[in-house]
C-alpha cells in the first residue's frame, strides 16, 4: 500500500497504458564516483510497470520544481506518453519517449527558465529525463526520457547555432524501472488515418 509513504498523486497516461506518478522529497544517493545531490523521488505507475525517477532539486532547481508544480496540480492528469523516437544508431534499444501536456490550454503553465547542461552538470545519459521545448525558455509541461546517451542535447558551448548552443535541460534520471521505459518505446502505437485533401 502506498498511502503510508505520504506521497503525493499526479497521473501520466500513455498510449495504451498509463501513469499514476507518486512524488515524495527524499535524498538520493549518487553514485560513488559522483558527490551526492539533493533529489526528489517520483515513482511513475504505468500499466507495463513503475518508472522511479529522482528530480535533480538542487542541481536543475527552476526545472525539477516546474515538473513537480505540474504533478502536484493534477496537470499531468489523462496526459499521455505520446511519442516514441527510434534512433538507429548505437547500442539499441536506443531513442526517447516523450509525454506531459502536449500545449493543452487548461493544462499548460507559463515558460520556464532554461537551466542549460553546462550550467546543471546534468547530462543526458541512459534514463536522463529533459524538458521538451522549441527555442530556450519555453519549456512547459512535455518532457522526454532517453534510452541511451544523446550527447547531441547537452549544451555545446562552441556551436554558435542556439538551438545546439543551450541545448535542453535535463532535470532528473531513472534509478529504477528502464525496464519499464523500453516497453513504453517498444510498444505499437495506434496509426491515425490520413486527412483526404
């Protein structure tokens, strides 16, 4: 049972499956080669299993807050899983999944701060979760979870193109359920028809 955790609820769903995410502020341990960092747990429920996430707090601050302001406003409630990037290079299975509010008026709130790589020291690495955007600082309530390293969406100081310069903010990583993760991105998703004319 998990009411005696005192966690707090939020609902993700996917296509075909869902999640019922569960937020609780505890500390997680880095790994030994890493120092520790102050964190914030959230277990994602879906229907093909648990995602345990910790929400860099202290190293990605402005992003992890905005995704827990989202959960603990219901805004991911319904919200779906809705897209699962293949990529066809490096050790497979590898590519993202992306969810969250897909720009629903009722859902979304204001832009937040890009909180770039360089910046964070939070890179993305297999199970990093980043915030989906258009330009920096629009970031709202989509974010992704990669399978494998996309070294492609840290921030590249020297690029002077600024979509690669800033590159994404990555704001937590999976300690538990990647398992979980590549059925989500393994799963068939269901074929719209084509719009005639």
């Amino acid at each position: 049972m998990i009411a005696p955790m005192m966690l707090k609820r939020f609902a993700l769903a996917a296509p075909l499956f869902f999640a019922l995410p569960l937020a609780a502020q505890e500390v997680v341990e880095e790994p030994e080669h890493a120092p520790e960092w102050e964190t914030t747990l959230v277990v994602i429920e879906t229907s093909m299993g648990d995602i345990t996430v910790a929400l860099e707090t202290e190293r990605a601050p402005v992003t992890a807050a905005n995704f827990l302001r989202y959960a603990d406003e219901d805004r991911f409630d319904g919200t779906v899983f809705y897209r699962a990037m293949p990529l066809a290079w490096g050790e497979q299975p590898n590519g993202l999944i992306q969810g969250g509010t897909q720009n629903h008026p009722d859902r979304i709130l204001d832009p937040i701060a890009h909180e770039p790589t360089s910046e964070t020291g939070v890179l993305h690495e297999r199970g990093t979760l980043s915030m989906a955007r258009f330009d920096p600082g629009t970031a709202t309530g989509d974010f992704s979870i990669m399978l494998q390293k996309q070294i492609g969406m840290d921030a590249d100081l020297d690029n002077e193109d600024p979509q690669f310069h800033d590159g994404f903010a990555a704001f937590g990583h999976v300690v538990e359920g990647m398992e979980v993760v590549e059925a989500i991105h393994a799963a068939p998703t269901p074929r719209r028809p084509a719009k005639a004319g």
